[in-house]
C-alpha cells in the first residue's frame, strides 16, 4: 500500500546553468542602448512587469520580434 502523505520529488525546480543567468531587463536594456519609450513598449507587448528578470538570449529574441512584428499586431 501506498503512503498518501508522501510528497512527490519531481517538483523540485532543476538549478539554472551558468550561461542562463538572469537579469533584470532595465539593465539587458541599458546595455543594448534601447530608449525607454521602445522597452516601455517591449514591456507592454511581452506582458513583463516592473522588476523582470531573463536571460540575454531571452531578451535579444524577444526584442528582436517586437522589433520585427506586424503593425498594431498586439501581443508578441
């Protein structure tokens, strides 16, 4: 029979690689020399809140399809 009060080990979140670090995206956007206004943009169409924090692979791709996106074509 079963223990029912077991609790399953599979919930453990894996631990990040060294090359997926991660960073705020004010400062991913700092470094990339992007305005305000186009990460306030950024933000917006990725549903990205204050505080934020992916990887730099993340942001380059995310930015790169914002940049690249249909006009007024919404969430990216």
């Amino acid at each position: 029979m079963k223990n029912k009060n077991r609790r399953p080990t599979a919930m453990v979140a894996p631990k990040p690689e060294a090359a997926e670090t991660l960073h705020p995206v004010t400062e991913l956007a700092e470094l990339s020399g992007l305005s305000r206004a186009h990460l306030a943009g950024l933000c917006r169409a990725k549903g990205w809140a204050e505080g934020k924090q992916v990887t730099a692979a993340e942001f380059t791709s995310a930015m790169d399809a914002f940049e690249n996106r249909p006009m007024g074509g919404g969430r990216i």
